[in-house]
C-alpha cells in the first residue's frame, strides 16, 4: 500500500483521546487528532480526508452527526465512539456505521478500524 492508514479521532475528553490516539500510534497506522470538537474535526477533515474515523458523539460543541453524514457520504467509515449512547441507539440512526462503548479494550478499537478498513 502506498500511504499509510490515517485515522481521524475526535474526542473531547482528554484522557480517553490521548489513549485512543496512541492505541491507534501502537497499531501502526497515523492519527490525526485528538480533535475536541466538530468544527476543529470538520476543519482537519477538509484538510486531509481520512480512510477511517473514530467519533465520540458528543463533542464540546455538539452532536458530532453532520460531520459523520459527510463523511459517510463521501465513503469514509466511521466508527462512533460514546458513553451516552449505546451501540444499538448508533446503529438504528447509522446502520453503516460500526460503534463501541465507552470504555473500550484497544483491542476491540483495533480490530473495528480493521474492519472499517476491509469494509471500504
């Protein structure tokens, strides 16, 4: 493969974004973020388009779901990433998409970017 995997994080709390950005690090692909809110993760998107994302749902200034409609339009897997919500309540909005609950074994975050990953 020509480039290496760019994961997209946005995450508002400080800790749980640190570890996922280096669980991502530790699995060999690059990260871009911890981003703390949509506008700062909107803005990084339209920078540099990843091949998978990981979103909390609710940010510091709101719902992360339009930023997760454009890219899920534009075929970018998202995998969402809550402790308010649970996998099902994700799915029955974004069928596509794959969540996980907080708190989440890095195994688990790995084997769902791997599976974004064959499934785009």
């Amino acid at each position: 493969m020509g480039h290496s995997i760019r994961v997209l994080v946005a995450e508002d709390e400080l800790i749980i974004g640190e570890d996922l950005c280096q669980t991502i690090t530790e699995a060999g692909f690059e990260v871009e973020g911890p981003y703390e809110s949509v506008s700062s993760a909107m803005l990084a998107y339209q920078k540099h388009r990843p091949d998978v994302a990981i979103l909390d749902v609710q940010l510091g200034d709101g719902i992360v779901y339009p930023l997760a409609e454009q890219m899920m339009a534009e075929e970018v897997p998202v995998i969402f990433h809550s402790g308010q919500l649970t996998p099902d309540e994700v799915t029955q909005r974004f069928p596509h998409a794959q969540a996980l609950s907080k708190p989440c074994p890095p195994a688990e975050v790995i084997a769902r970017v791997q599976q974004a990953l064959q499934q785009s």
